[in-house]
C-alpha cells in the first residue's frame, strides 16, 4: 500500500502546508501546494512571494513547512465499510425486536395449520420420494442449522443480558 | 511440583494401555474443559501442554511430516501473535477514522465528500486564512447549510441542538446495540480482562459478537462526546482478536492456560495502538493486567505490539505519521525548580485518583443494588444529553477529548493560533519568533483559563457518572485531560509568575529575562501522566507510555516524580486502584499480589468448619453410579476427593465434578452394562466382586493423582502463595496422610475479606 503512495501519488494525498506568521506590514498567510517531501519548503511553496528579495530569507525563517500525507481512498473505504456494517446491525437490530414478535405472533395462530400440512404431505406416497425427500432433508437440514446456531446465539445473549442488566453480577 | 504431576500422568498413561475393556483410552469428549463463571486449574493446564508437547516431540522423530507438524506447532505462537497484530492494528486504525469523522458529524458535514472529516475536508483546500485556519468553504456547520446565515443566536442554538441532537442519537444506538447483540461488549473491559488472565472463565466475553458490537459502538460511544476514551476497551477489542485466533490453533483452543499466555500478549497490542507505544504496551501487560508473564510471553507480546504499532501506521489515520493524536515533541529543557509543582501535580493526581474511585465505586454500587440498574438506556441518555448540553458552550469541552489533550500538550509556537497561546507580543522584538521568550499573558489567555477551569470541573464530575455505564467506555482519555487540564492552568501560572519576578531567588538563576524558561505543555503531560497514575496506580508503564508519546528522553524524571507521587498520595487513602476496586465490586474471584499477614492456619480456613455435615467424598471401589449421580445431584460442588475407603479416609486423588458428570453420561450411553448398580472404581485393576454383579466403570483415567495438599497447621500466609503462584483451584487439607478437609479459592478469598473486614458474601464466584 505504501509503494503504491509513494508512485502514483494521487495529487489529493500530499500536501505541504505553510504557515507564515505577520512580517512587517504581510499578514499572516498559509500556503498549501501538492509538492514532493524535498520541495516541501518556504521557496518552493510561497508563491507569489510576498515580500522583496531582500526581504525573503528573514521571512522565510519565521515560516514553519509540513509536509504531510494522507490516504483518501482508505479513508473512504473505512467510512463507506464501517456505515454500512453499522447500517446492517441496525436492520438486524430492528428485525429482532420489533418485526420478529410481529410474524411470530401472527405465525403462531397458523402454526398448527402448518404443522398438519406437512403431516399430511410426508405421509402422501410419491413416486420419487426418496429422492425429492433426501433433497428436501438436505436442504432443511442446513437451515436447521443455521436456524440451531441462530438459536443457540441468542440463548447466550439472553443469559448474557440476564446477567449484565438483570440480575448485576458481572460488569457492574 | 511440575515432574510429580508428569510423573503421575504418564503412570496414568501407562495404565489405560492393555486392557481390552478399557474404553476410556479414547479420551471424553469435553473433559478437560470448565464451566461458565468457574476458574481453571492452571497446573493441570500446564501439565496437560507438557504432555501434549512430549507427545509431538516423541512423535516428530518418526516422519518427515510429523516433524513438520511439530514445527508448524512450534511456530502457531508466534503466527498468532502476527494475527493479532495484524487485525488489532487494523480494527484501531478503522476506529480512529471513524471516530475523527463522526466526531465532526456531530457539527456539520463536508459537502464535496461526505466522509471527510473537517480536517480532512479542508485538507487541500487553499481559502483557508492564517486567522480562520479551520474554516473551508466545503466544510457546513449544520445551520449554515440549513438557514445559508453563519452568525447570529438563531444559527447558534440550532448549532446547538443538533450538536445535542446527534450525540443523544449516537449514545441511544451505542447502548441498544449492546443491549441487544453483545451485553458483554459494555464498560472498560480491563478488569474482567485482568480476572481472565488470573484463571477465570466468562463464556462469551472474548467472543466474536463481543468483538464487532464493542468495535462498532466504541465509535459511536466517543463520537457522541461522552467523556470516555477508546484506549481501555481497544485492550478488551485486542483481547477478542487474540481469543479469535486461539481457536484457529488445537494448542491454544484447548488449553485455557496456552490461551491466557496469548491474551496477555494481546493486551500488549491493544495498548499499543491505543496510545502507538509498544513497550508501554509490553509494560503495561507485565505490571498491570497479566498474571502469569514468562519470559516467552514477554518476547510474544513484545513482537505482537510492534506488529500492532506497525500496521496502525501504515494505516496513518490522523495523517500526522503519528499513531495517536495527541503526540508532542519538543525538547526545551526543565530545571530542578520546577519539580516542586510536578511533584505538586502529582499529589492532586493522587487526589483525583482517590475522589475518583470512591465516588464512581459508590455510584457503580447504587446502580447494581438500586432501581438505577434497571433503566440502563435512560442512563446512557441522561448522562449523554446532560453532558452534551454542559460541554458546548465551552470550546474546550465541545472537542474530542484527544483533541483536547493534544492543544494542552502543546508548546505554544509562533504560529499556534489557539487561545492558549494568545500572549502579548512585544513590538519592538527583534530575534526570530519561533524561539519564544517568556512575555506576559494576553487576555486570550485569561479567558482560556476560566474556560478550563470550568472544563476541569466538568470533566471531575462527569466522569465519575460515565465511566461503568454499559456503553464501551475507557477511562484513559478523561483521567488525562483532568491531569492535562490542571497541569497547563498550573505550568501558565509558573510561567507567569517567573515573568513578573525575575527578581525572586529561584527564578533569577533559571529565567533570565528574554529566555525561554517554562513550558506550560510539559507540565500538562506530567498532569496527565499524575492523575492517570492516580486512578490506575500503574507507574512503570505509564512513565514509559507517557515518553513514548513524547519522544523526549529528558523529561523521565518529571514523569517518575509526578507518577510516583501521586501512587504515594493514592495509595494512602486506599490500597487498591480502580480496576482491583471494579473487581472487587464485582466480586471476581481474583488473587491480587499483596502479602497476607494474618496468622490463621489451614485448619481455620478448610471446608467442613468444626459444626458441618463431613465431606463429601468418594471411594475408590466401594461407591456404585448410583451413588456418584446422588452426590452430584444433592451437591453443588465442583469436585469430590477420592480416598481409599470412608474407615481410613487415606487421599488416593480428586476428581472435578464436570468430568464426573461427562464420564457417566458417555459410560452409561456408550459401553454396555454400565448400570446404576456398577460399582465405579478409581484403582488400576478393577476389585475382586462377584460375578453376579453387574460390570464395573474403570474411572481411572479423570482422576487427578496428584492434588496439592497441604497439612492442617500450614499458615495461611503459605497457603495463600501457593494459591496464587501456582494458580491452584482447590487444595485439600491432610494429617498423617488422612484427609481432614479442602480450601478453595473461594474459600481463600472470603477469608482474605473477613480479614480485612469486608464482607465475605460479596466472593460470588468460584
């Protein structure tokens, strides 16, 4: 990452700052231009010069030169990553405490219908039901474990809550 | 100690081997591990890697591959540390960036590109002017993009509330989404770190969850202007990269005592991006929070922290090639006079550190006894919006606290536009401006010290209430900007009086007139280092952290003089500094290093006490399954001594209840004939019983053959130092090899309250 800095500087990520005080009737000023390290000084960068020739060194001493570097695109890429893993856990965030009481309230009326669908659809002889049930097991059972390991966090969580905010025995 | 027990396991190792019947030579599943909220056993941890290790070892000379493999074992510490690293740094990096720019959020927003910081949004830009350095026109204020006006009350009370209105928003998210993903990821962390690494188990806490929620919300909590610091919970978020990387390897996943060597070094890393000091973090790791530090750990976490230190670099977050915000480099010298007000520094450090402890401690109690506990989101609420309406008003507050601490620490140069650094400027001066002579304070300055006063008041009081709120939040960063503070307001006094009385003894040899002769930013740094050392009590690794952040080798002895008076100071009105005081809050069953003095003996101390039902115990071939499972059911506790029969009461051994438990259920479902009725033995051949039986249950291989004991009449002084330097969990009490009675750590850190006359209930855990 740094050797690509240090070849293409992108003309955004360098900079060199001075900062020059008042000197007899000049005001105070500051000069930002995208120079390399070694030009980064009061003759290179002060342009237009605003004192006399003879006057440029003693103004010169009292400017102060930085050089800095920075890097835009990591700035971005963190910023745009970290909204968008904040916005996700927000979405998450609302699912599980306000929508997902909603469906289960509403799921639960139908639950029992659901559950005497099935019965009666693996009960039915299929042609090929091996097959079609070996899939549909296959399928099941990868959501059943997701679904298990889902669980199983937020019986954690719950126990870690209870702990933390109810019950005050650990981290109070 | 160490060659009895692998002595004992490799006789153990022996046994198992010939015996057809023997199911148990394949090892239980899950034996070995401890239960939540329960502490290890770190002998028994070793004595398992010493085992593991000669196993590779013997195993190596017989293929190419397995010596690989041993190699490869070899190498997985170090390559954990290189992980640990890697992503400590990183997740650092990424949490400076985000918090450099939800910070100004809370302000305006940079129109050209919105995830600028203001920094960075005038970063380029060439209208900024030597008396307006920060303003750009890409830069809004919130009411400047609303109403199109920059002036007025109209845009300053909007300015106001939405300044309000952002943090109460950015504290409601931080809180609800601890409360709802990881309750874990809460408070500093440093504490129940430090309990981890002395041997206890919190499921959980180094968890992954725990991991992304404190990252995430460790942003929001600092950019909503809390007064809190990153630099404690990064520790807690180093800790969960470490534990994330120990499952990667067998070596350190299933060993808790492996496992806490690498965190400790993790620890190391974490202080390291926190304040970009690598040796402070090593330091800080050995003095403050680990328990057991060899020497291999030391070189680990040494080249964890440098690899830490190293990636945030090249991450540069702050644009400065710094890897903290508030680094300071100048080298004007002090003199001998000045360390009367570094030590005085000091003594208020010790102070703030005291007043801080009791007030947070008391309020931390009220909120787990009283009603307060139970409305944490209102807390976190009322506390952010009360310190969000107090800290605007004042520029000195309405800042990131690191950016605060960075203008307290620095010198005031030529071009420093700051307040602090509005001094008289004397017309007719001749030499160069960047080497500053002592010149009287200019009303810039004045109005800068009312503003910190306020400031520092502020901050004392609202630091007390924040810190232990469950939101991420460290404690570093206010503590410092209290010393900060109090240092600079005392070192411009310094200065100003040396400037008005050249003539008094001690300036006249040390402040010519025109020299430069007090820095009022080193004495911030000293305030800092003072009443960080007050509240945490560390001392070595804070006057090295403080150095490294300073670059400068000449002011050590300041730093020393300031962290050691101010530990002098606290120490005197209470032994213990903040974190031992949150553990003992909590009551975590944590050894801490003092002496014990009292003279109690064993006897005094062991389980069953004179008026007690007897001990629980387990014969080593008279009790059948039925029996065990009574005792584990009508028993809570977490292991049974075995001894030779109930007339002689002879110590054959001790076995941990959960392995008790784990080796019958897997007996009872996997070998045949294992009934209620078999007789459970613990010798090596089964005993002589009668055909009609049903068949035994060989336990041979959970016993533990080599408990610790100790006679009745040891002191308790002796015991107490084999508890804690050889992290044992229980002890068991003997006379003339006849077993009398067993001490727990539970029990050992009871007895150690009531000595010291504190409640023994407040000992929850075991």
């Amino acid at each position: 990452m740094r050797g690509q800095l240090s070849e293409a500087k992108n003309s955004e990520d360098i900079r060199c700052k001075c900062i020059c005080p008042p000197y007899k009737e000049t005001k105070g000023q500051i000069y930002n231009q995208n120079v390399s390290l070694k030009d980064c000084n009061c003759l290179h960068v002060v342009e237009p010069m605003p004192v006399d020739g003879k006057d440029v060194e003693a103004y010169c001493l009292r400017c102060e030169c930085k050089y800095e570097e920075r890097s835009s695109g990591t700035i971005k890429v963190t910023i745009i990553i970290y909204l968008s893993i904040l916005g996700l856990l927000l979405l998450y965030m609302v699912y599980l405490t306000l929508l997902e009481p909603i469906l289960k309230r509403r799921l639960f009326g139908h639950s029992q219908l659901i559950q005497s669908d099935d019965d009666v659809g693996d009960q039915q002889p299929f042609a090929n039901a091996h097959d079609v049930l070996s899939r549909s097991r296959s399928r099941s059972n990868m959501l059943n474990k997701v679904e298990h390991a889902q669980q199983r966090w937020r019986r954690q969580v719950q126990e870690q809550r209870k702990s933390v905010f109810d019950r005050h025995v650990v981290l109070s | 100690m160490a060659e009895g027990v692998s002595s004992a396991t490799s006789t153990e190792e022996m046994n198992g081997s010939g015996n057809l019947m023997d199911f148990l030579d394949e090892p239980f599943p899950d034996v070995g591990t401890y239960e939540d909220f329960h502490t290890i056993d770190w002998l028994r941890e070793k004595s398992r890697d010493t085992d593991r290790h000669r196993k590779i070892t013997s195993k190596s000379k017989e293929s190419i591959w397995e010596l690989i493999k041993s190699l490869l074992d070899a190498w997985s510490g170090w390559l954990v540390m290189l992980l640990i690293g890697l992503l400590s740094g990183t997740l650092a990096g990424v949490i400076d960036l985000a918090v450099d720019w939800m910070t100004d959020l809370k302000e305006g927003v940079c129109l050209s590109v919105f995830w600028y910081s203001h920094e960075q949004c005038c970063w380029t830009s060439n209208e900024t002017t030597f008396a307006d350095r920060d303003k750009c026109p890409q830069w809004q204020k919130w009411a400047e993009l609303m109403t199109g006006h920059t002036e007025g009350a109209g845009v300053y009370m909007l300015n106001y509330f939405l300044y309000v209105v952002w943090a109460l928003f950015f504290s409601f998210l931080a809180v609800s989404l601890v409360r709802v993903f990881a309750p874990y990821a809460c408070g500093s962390g440093i504490p129940e770190i430090k309990t981890i690494l002395s041997g206890f188990i919190i499921r959980g806490y180094l968890g992954k969850w725990t991991l992304l929620i404190k990252t995430v919300t460790l942003v929001l909590a600092v950019s909503s202007g809390l007064s809190l610091g990153k630099e404690g919970p990064l520790v807690h978020v180093a800790c969960c990269c470490g534990n994330l990387f120990c499952s990667l390897f067998s070596k350190y996943s299933k060993n808790e005592g492996k496992r806490r060597e690498v965190l400790s070094a993790a620890a190391a890393a974490g202080v390291s991006v926190a304040f970009g000091a690598p040796i402070g973090g090593v330091l800080f790791s050995l003095e403050e929070v680990s328990y057991y530090f060899p020497l291999k750990t030391l070189w680990r976490s040494f080249f964890a922290a440098l690899v830490a230190a190293f990636t945030l670099r090249s991450i540069n977050p702050f644009g400065n090639n710094r890897l903290v915000l508030f680094y300071v480099e100048y080298h004007t010298p002090w003199y001998m006079a000045e360390l009367v007000p570094f030590i005085l520094l000091g003594v208020f450090g010790g102070l703030w550190g005291t007043l801080f402890i009791r007030c947070n401690i008391a309020w931390c109690r009220r909120r787990k006894t009283t009603l307060l506990g139970k409305y944490p989101v209102l807390e976190v609420i009322v506390v952010t919006g009360v310190t969000a309406i107090l800290a605007f008003p004042n520029p000195y507050t309405r800042r990131s606290t690191s950016e605060l601490i960075s203008e307290l620490f620095n010198d005031c140069g030529a071009l420093e536009s700051s307040q602090l650094c509005d001094y008289v400027n004397n017309s007719n001066m001749t030499r160069p401006v960047d080497d500053i002579p002592d010149r009287p304070a200019g009303p810039g300055v004045y109005s800068a010290l009312w503003q910190l006063t306020l400031a520092l008041v502020f901050k004392i009081v609202i630091t007390i209430f924040t810190f232990g709120m469950k939101i991420p939040s460290g404690l570093f960063i206010p503590s410092m900007a209290v010393g900060a503070i109090a240092g600079r307001i005392v070192g411009i006094a310094v200065e100003q009086m040396a400037y008005h009385h050249h003539d008094w003894i001690i300036f006249k040899s040390w402040c010519r007139p025109g020299a430069d002769c007090v820095t009022p930013g080193l004495y911030a740094m000293v305030g800092a280092a003072a009443c960080l050392g007050g509240v945490t009590r560390m001392t070595v690794s804070l006057v090295v952290i403080m150095f490294e952040l300073t670059g400068g080798l000449e002011y050590i002895v300041p730093l020393m003089a300031a962290a050691v008076t101010s530990k002098w100071v606290a120490d005197a009105f209470g032994k213990e500094g903040i974190y031992e005081a949150h553990i003992q809050l909590n009551g975590y069953p944590y050894l801490d290093q003092d002496e014990f003095t009292h003279r109690t003996l064993a006897t005094d101390v062991m389980r069953p006490r004179r008026n007690e039902p007897p001990l629980s115990l387990l014969t080593q071939d008279s009790t059948t399954v039925e029996d065990v499972e009574t005792l584990i059911k009508e028993t809570d506790y977490n292991g049974f001594p075995v001894v030779v029969s109930r007339e002689s009461e002879r110590l054959i051994g001790f076995v941990q209840r959960r392995d008790l438990i784990l080796a019958i259920k897997t007996a009872r479902q996997k070998q045949d004939g294992v009934v209620s009725n078999s007789v459970v033995y613990f010798t090596e051949d089964a005993p002589q019983i009668p055909l009609s039986n049903p068949q035994p249950l060989k336990l041979r291989r959970i016993l533990n053959l080599s408990p610790f004991t100790v006679t009745d009449h040891t002191p308790m002084e002796t015991v107490v130092d084999i508890f804690r330097k050889l992290g044992l969990r229980q002890c068991l009490v003997t006379r003339s090899g006849r077993l009398l009675g067993i001490i727990t750590k539970k029990d050992v850190l009871r007895h150690m309250a009531q000595m010291m006359n504190q409640d023994p209930g407040s000992i929850m855990f075991n």
